[in-house]
C-alpha cells in the first residue's frame, strides 16, 4: 500500500491533478469507481490477469510520465484507465 508507484500517484493526485480546472471532479470519480471496480474484481476468476494488466499499461506508464514531469500525459492516461475500467469492469458507457 506504500510502494513507491502508490505513494508517487497519490502525490500527483494531491498535487498536480487537485489543482487542476477538472481536478477535483476526477479526484471524486476516482472515489466513486474505485471500490466498485475492487469489489468487481475480488469475485471474477481473471482478476489477477486484470490486475496485472492495469500495473504493466497504466501505473508503470503513469509513473514513468510523472517522472518525467509529464503530468498531463499522466492524466490523460489515467482518465483512459477509468473509462475503461468503467466499461469492461463495471459495464458503464
């Protein structure tokens, strides 16, 4: 729960993204689809592969980018990691 990649994220949440014109309204969807979307998961038989697939193409990606301070790629792929998980996760357009 404190690896390097959660704390840098939340950083960047806290920082960067809260202060941003859309910021706040993410930050709050975050909190709203994130626990549907582990609720999800904890039941379906290829929650592993999921999971892994979210760590190898959008954390491993969102922190490279916020490494190179590259915050707005970050986010912009960070909002196409929720829409999708919206979608195939939770079925919601």
């Amino acid at each position: 729960d404190d690896c390097y990649e959660l704390t840098l994220l939340r950083q960047f949440r806290d920082g960067w993204l809260a202060l941003q014109p859309s910021g706040e309204k993410l930050i709050r969807e975050y909190y709203r689809v994130a626990p549907l979307i582990v609720d999800a998961l904890s039941v379906s038989e290829e929650r592993n592969a999921i999971y892994q697939d979210i760590w190898n193409c959008y954390i491993v990606p969102c922190v490279k980018l916020i490494e190179q301070n590259d915050y707005q790629a970050c986010c912009e792929l960070y909002q196409n990691m929720v829409r999708n998980l919206k979608k195939t996760i939770l079925k919601e357009n």
